[in-house]
C-alpha cells in the first residue's frame, strides 16, 4: 500500500464501502437521511428549498394533479441570483467560481464577482436587443466560459435559454430555432476542435436562412476566423459588452416559471423541446450536486460534459454555482494535443472530483494506463459517471487507474427529463457495486414494474419508472403538452416512464439494462433511430431506411442502417460514404452512421412495422430470433448472406 493513500475506500468481495476517513469527513453520513427522507417526502424537499434564496418563500412544496406539478407553489427566486449575487457577499466574492482552460492551453479565472459582472452586462446587452422575460434565446457556442454566462444572463432577465450542441449542424440548430422561435441567437466565429476551427457562424448563417424569429445575432469572438457579419442583425459580443452597464437586477421569477427548454431525441423524427422550471429544478439540482460529490468549498470540480448537454446545464453551470463551488470548464477533446491532455489538467489544477462518461474511460482504457501514470492524480478524492451504464470492467479501469484506488465512484442515472441526478450512491453511506447506479437518491421514489405497472420481485427484470413527482421534473415538451403526457405518462397513469429497462437486484440494487425504445445511446448521447431515418430518406438515392443500435467497444452503441435505395439506383462507388455524411450534415457528426447494409426490402411484419429486433440481431450477428411474422423471410436470408 502506499504510504500517502488516504482510506478511501474498501474492497470486500466484490462490493467497495466507504472507507473511515473519507466517511469521517463528509458532509452526508447519516444512513438515516434515506428513512427520514422516504418518511415524509414532501417535508425532505421543502427542507432542501431552504438552501435557496427565495425573494418570497412557496406557500405549498407541491401540487401534484398527475401529470402535472408545481413545486414550491408562490414561491419567487432567480436562478442567476442564486449562482451569483447571494455569493458576493461573503468570502467567496473572491473565490474562482470558473476555471477556464482552453484548447490550445490558454486559460482564464473568473470569481464569482468576476463572473456576476459579465453575466449582468450581458443581461443589459439583451435588454438593449428587444429580449424582454419569456422571450426565448438560443445559445450556440463552444465550451467557454460564454456559453454559462449568456445561461446566466437569460436566467437573470427570466428569458428561457435554449443550448445547442456546438456539434449540432446546421440543420439542427434551424429546427431548434423554429420551434423555440427565438428571438436572439447567441454564437462564436468559430470553436477549437483539435487545432482546426469549426465554423459555428457559417452554421449559424445557414440554419437562419430557414427561420424568421430571431431578430439579432451576438457573435463571440473566440478562433479570430473571418465570419460574414449582416448589417442590423449581427452584432460583436465584445463590442456590445463595452457599451453595457455594469449592474441589471434580477428578475422575480416564479418557482414555475420556464428557465430553459432543451431539446433531446425521442421516438419520432422531431426532437423533444424538454422544460424546466426555476424552483424544483434549482433545488433538485443543487442538492444532489452538494451531497453527491460531497462539495467542500476548496474542491476543484470538473464535470467534462459540454454545456449543450443536461448534464452540463445541472452540473457545470446552475447545480455547481448554486452551491458557491469551483468548476474547471475544459474547451477541448481529451486527445489534443496528446492523450494525456485530462491528466495533464487535473495535475495542472489539482483536481478534486472528476465527472466523466463511459465512454471517455473506454477510450483511455484502449489507449493504456501510461498516460495517466505520467502524472500526478493524487489530487482527486472523488470520481463520477454518467450517461449510459458502465460496463464493470470500464468501472474497475477508473477505480484502479484514474482513482488510484483511493476515490469512491458514483455511478449517476438520471436523464434530460429529470433535470437531476436520480439514482446514485452517496459516496459516505453506499456500498459500490461495479455496474450499478445503486440507488435511489433521498426524496426519490424509482421502481422496476412489470407490464402492468405493478413492482417486480426483487433479483427480477422490468421497466424502470419514477413513482412520485420529484423537484427538477420536466414540466411538458415546449408547445406540445400532448407529447408530454402520451411519451412519459401514458403507459401506466400517474407514473413516469423512463424508456429504460432495468433489474432490481436482491440487495435491492438497481442495474440499468439501456433504452426499451427506439433511442440509441452513442457515446452517453441520445440519436433517434426515427431522425437518423429521416435524415437517409431526405437523400434522393434512398427509397427506405431503418435504423437500430449496434454495440460498440467505445461508444456504448453505435448506430447500423438498413437502407434500401430507389429503383435503378446503385449502390457504385462512395454512395456509402455519402450517405453517411449526409446524416452528419443533416443532424450532426454524433449521429454518422458506422453501418450502412444495403438491401432490396427491409423485414416486416404483415402489419408493416420494420422487425427491428432482426435487424438488430442481424447487425450484431447472433443467431435470429422469432421470424414467425415476418412477412417475407427471404428477405431475412438475404441480409444475412451478406
Ligand atoms: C439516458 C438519458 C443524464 C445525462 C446524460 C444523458 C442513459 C444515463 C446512466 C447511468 C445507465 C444511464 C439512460 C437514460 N443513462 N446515465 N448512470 N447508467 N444508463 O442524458 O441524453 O437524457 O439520456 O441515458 O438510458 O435514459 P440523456
């Protein structure tokens, strides 16, 4: 052992427990918050809402008429005001509230004051626009500090905000922008992405040719690249900047008021605008993050999700700063200049608690333990996972390798819906399982249930639902409250479905098992077989196309289409490759096809639905199962011939 490894942790057959002293000095270690909290749900989460400041404190923590919610009814706050100006007036106005550290190694701290002044700048720059409380804006832009503080100013001034992945094409970012109407978009010239530029303007440029709300666009300068920059509608961020007052006040928000939609796949073709209000999701999200990572005020906390994500929007931006915490944003990918680009980070800051996905520690594991063993990670006391469900030997490469055997990992199931972390261990009280997310947080009622809804025995497999409302829930799909209640809420009344299976282990441990519906989950994102679909038939050569989720060593999943092409088309040389890149084009490079199987008919049913259990079946190579309906079973055959 050692001599400087601080006890952590402890390995017992199988299951690692809290070790003594990382228990002796956390900030939750009372088992009996699990009781208290299951005894009287509704007086948990009102006790939890004392940790905000509320311009006017709720006068009922929930009113629940299923599917619908309010939490903290009457209650008035702002989220900005939250994550700023309540910390301005203690020590940690001076404290770093971002770390900052760029591509190309550049990096920038900014305090909480720091932080407060460009965020009420950029409020009294979108005033100045026109952006008046519940106009919408739309928010393109690379992981830089920006990107938080024009979040944080929309919040300030009570106009929703809705992230675009930087990765999004063009088109994606048109279709978020109608659906929102937005009124003002804000992007950079460009981003960094392993030393080349990736043109957000020109994105930009192209997706508002399609749209016709939005009436300004705010440039941020960031590569230097040339853009083009339309006279009245286009405007420098820094220009703007310059001219702006140095002082907006916060708006009175109710706790029910919209702070953001964010769009996330389903089902269907069209992305799902997902709502979330002000009060439940800022206390949802700023108690799992303190209790979760067991938040010290001298922690350095790196979550290295980008901000387009949910889980950069709860856990880089409002569930951090809320909580007055550190937060290193990192603007680039973990390979450039070299491989050892996060390890090289952490040892620069000294990294507390790391926050990371699978699929991230899959890839370090393909490419060997000698870059981080190349530095010093003796900072890091705490280790996190999200996204998708780690595979156990994932699990044990993190444990050994990045927490060197000394830092709990906390294996974090929740989803965009849910606004916040749902199921996970709390580092001091929970026994870790490699693979499993554990259990549910306090105040959270998860169950794995049946076809009937009912709960399944303990050690069974099942569908994974939410049993009672919860603080961060969403409130509806922005202008479609149908959707809302028909994707989540129609299976069994008054319980949320997740779209997940899962099994409930005799210990009472929960495994997510992956999605039941016709989502993928590449790399811990979501891609819609439905939108990739659309995207091939848009292609003139495709007459049908079905897609479905192929595992893959990295990735998790990786999606495999079925195409077949229009009468007289062939197949010749690169129409793969076109088709391909027309997926990356039409949605963005997430949602590339690794597969493309031509064929004359796609398996159906006598009814007409694609059997994409064949196809799934066909793409992995296992042996086939049920083909009894299947309407033409040559058409099995000639699939697998190929
Ligand atoms: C889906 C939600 C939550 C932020 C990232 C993804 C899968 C997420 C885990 C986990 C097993 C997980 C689920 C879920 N998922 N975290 N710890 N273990 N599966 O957010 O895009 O809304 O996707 O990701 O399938 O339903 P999202």
């Amino acid at each position: 052992m050692r001599e400087d490894k601080r006890e952590g942790i402890v390995e017992e057959s199988k299951v690692f427990k809290p070790g003594a002293e990382f228990k002796a000095r956390a900030l939750v270690r009372e088992e009996k918050v699990y009781e208290e909290a299951a005894r009287d749900r509704i007086g948990f989460w009102g006790q939890a809402a004392e940790r905000l400041d509320w311009f006017k404190p709720w006068d009922k923590v929930l009113e629940w008429d299923p599917p619908f919610a309010q939490w903290y009814v009457g209650g008035k706050l702002n989220a900005s005001y939250n994550c700023l100006d309540r910390h301005l007036t203690s020590w940690r106005r001076n404290k770093a509230a971002i770390i900052f550290e760029g591509e190309y190694g550049d990096s920038r701290v900014l305090t909480y004051q720091d932080l407060y002044r460009e965020v009420n700048q950029f409020a009294n720059v979108l005033k100045s626009l026109g952006v008046n409380k519940g106009d919408r804006v739309t928010i393109y832009l690379p992981m830089i500090p920006e990107a938080a503080i024009a979040m944080l100013a929309c919040a300030r001034i009570g106009a929703p905000h809705s992230v675009v992945f930087g990765g999004f094409s063009a088109e994606a970012l048109r279709d978020r922008l109608i659906d929102a109407k937005a009124k003002v978009l804000i992007t950079s010239d460009g981003s960094f992405r392993r030393g080349s530029v990736v043109p957000l303007k020109e994105n930009a440029d192209s997706a508002l040719a399609g749209s016709d709300s939005v009436e300004h666009v705010v440039v941020v300068q960031r590569t230097g690249t040339e853009v083009n920059m339309k006279e009245g509608r286009d405007l420098w961020y820094h220009e703007q900047m310059q001219k702006a007052a140095l002082e907006c006040q916060a708006e009175e928000m109710d706790a029910e008021d919209m702070l953001f939609i964010l769009y996330t796949s389903g089902t269907t073709g069209k992305p799902k605008g997902v709502v979330h209000t002000t009060g439940g999701y800022m206390v949802g999200v700023s108690t799992t993050h303190e209790w979760i990572f067991d938040l010290k005020e001298e922690d350095v906390y790196w979550c290295t999700a980008d901000v387009g994500w949910i889980t950069g929007h709860s856990y880089i931006v409002y569930g951090p700063l809320a909580n007055g915490a550190t937060v290193l944003m990192y603007e680039g990918t973990p390979d450039y200049p070299a491989k050892d680009r996060f390890w090289e980070i952490i040892e620069k800051y000294r990294v507390t608690i790391l926050y990371t996905a699978p699929t991230a520690i899959r890839t370090f594991m393909k490419w060997g333990p000698s870059y981080p063993e190349s530095h010093d990670l003796s900072s890091l006391r705490l280790l996190g996972s999200v996204g998708e469900p780690i595979n156990p030997e994932a699990w044990m490469w993190y444990y050994k390798h990045i927490g060197q055997e000394r830092c709990p990992i906390v294996d974090t199931w929740w989803q965009t819906e849910t606004g916040m972390i749902m199921m996970t261990p709390l580092p001091a009280l929970t026994a870790l399982k490699p693979g499993s997310c554990t259990v549910p947080f306090p105040g959270v009622k998860v169950e794995v249930v049946d076809h009937d809804g009912r709960p399944v025995a303990k050690g069974s497999d099942g569908y994974l639902v939410v049993r009672e409302p919860w603080p961060a829930m969403l409130r509806t799909v922005y202008g479609d409250q149908n959707r809302y209640v028909n994707t989540y809420w129609s299976n069994w009344p008054g319980i949320y479905f997740t779209g997940d299976g899962a099994r409930w282990d005799e210990d009472g441990y929960f495994w997510v098992l992956g999605r039941v519906d016709d989502v993928i989950n590449v790399s811990g994102h979501r891609i819609g077989t439905a939108e990739v679909e659309s995207a091939l038939v848009d292609h003139p050569s495709v007459a049908e196309a079905a897609c479905i989720g192929k595992s893959h060593e990295v990735k998790g999943q990786a999606v495999a289409a079925f195409v077949t092409l229009k009468e007289g088309v062939d197949v010749g040389n690169g129409l793969m490759d076109e088709l391909k890149a027309h997926v990356a084009k039409k949605i963005g490079a997430l949602a590339r096809p690794d597969d493309i199987f031509f064929t004359p008919e796609l398996p159906k049913t006598r009814s007409g639905k694609i059997m994409r259990r064949l196809l799934r079946d066909i793409a992995e190579g296992r042996a086939l199962g049920d083909t009894t309906t299947l309407a033409d079973a040559s058409v099995v055959q000639a699939l697998r011939d190929k």
